[in-house]
C-alpha cells in the first residue's frame, strides 16, 4: 500500500471511529496539509498551518518548563474544540470535534492514530541502494 493512500486510510479511521467529529487533518510540522477529510467548510491550508503553529509553541513552551516532548495541544472554544497532536517528528494530526464531544474517546482514538502515523512516516522506502544480497558472504 502506497504511504498517501495509508495515511489517508488512518484519518478515514478515526473519522469512523468517532463520526461526530467535525474534521480530521494531517500537517507537516512546516504548515503544510498531507491529507485531510473535512466536512465543516473548514479551508485545510488555514487548519494546516494553525495545527503546526499551535504545536510549534506547546513546544517551545514545553522546552522551557523542561517538561519533556509535547504529546498534543488542545484549544476549547464555545462552538467546538480543536485537538493537535504530533505525530512523530514530521507531522501533526489535527482534530476538530463539537461541542460536547467525548474528549476521552478522542484523546484515546486520536493518540493511538498520531502514533501509527509518525511511524508510519518515519518509515523510508525501500531503494535500490538499500537492496542487500540474499546470498550469504563466504
């Protein structure tokens, strides 16, 4: 399976898992969406680039406190919540719920989803270079 179409597969996953959210998105750390599915009208360069400053500050505000790394950063709103979580070294996961919204059922969906992701992008594909020889060395 092709890595977009895996990333995709994970956020549909999470949609399904919790259908009342309003959006799910993922972003590189720079700002930029990977893959999305949102159905709030929301633009997913605004969200994209929002989900990667917020994170960029938990960090710097985690650093400071000397509190260890950032899991997630979350902003309540009257109408809804968003959720941001990073998901490995290169990407965050954004999740945008109601109001009302099982937070725990998100955060324990969400988590799990962040992490498959990051590992999921932390893998590299395989190159000719990297091929190694099946026959042992004598």
């Amino acid at each position: 399976m092709a890595k977009a179409e895996a990333l995709k597969n994970q956020i549909e996953a999470l949609r399904t898992a919790i259908p009342e959210l309003k959006g799910v998105l993922l972003a590189s750390n720079e700002g930029l969406p990977i893959a999305h599915s949102l159905t709030n009208g929301s633009e997913p360069n605004r969200i994209a680039a929002m989900a990667a400053a917020a994170t960029s500050l938990g960090r710097r505000i985690s650093e400071s406190m000397n509190a260890g790394v950032l899991g997630e950063v979350s902003v309540q709103a009257e109408e809804g919540a968003l959720f941001v979580y990073s998901a490995g070294s290169k990407a965050v996961l954004a999740v945008l719920s109601p109001q009302g919204s099982n937070a725990g059922l998100i955060h324990l969906e969400a988590r799990q989803a962040a992490k498959d992701i990051g590992e999921l992008l932390e893998k590299r594909s395989p190159t000719a270079g990297d091929a190694r020889s099946a026959t042992p060395s004598g």
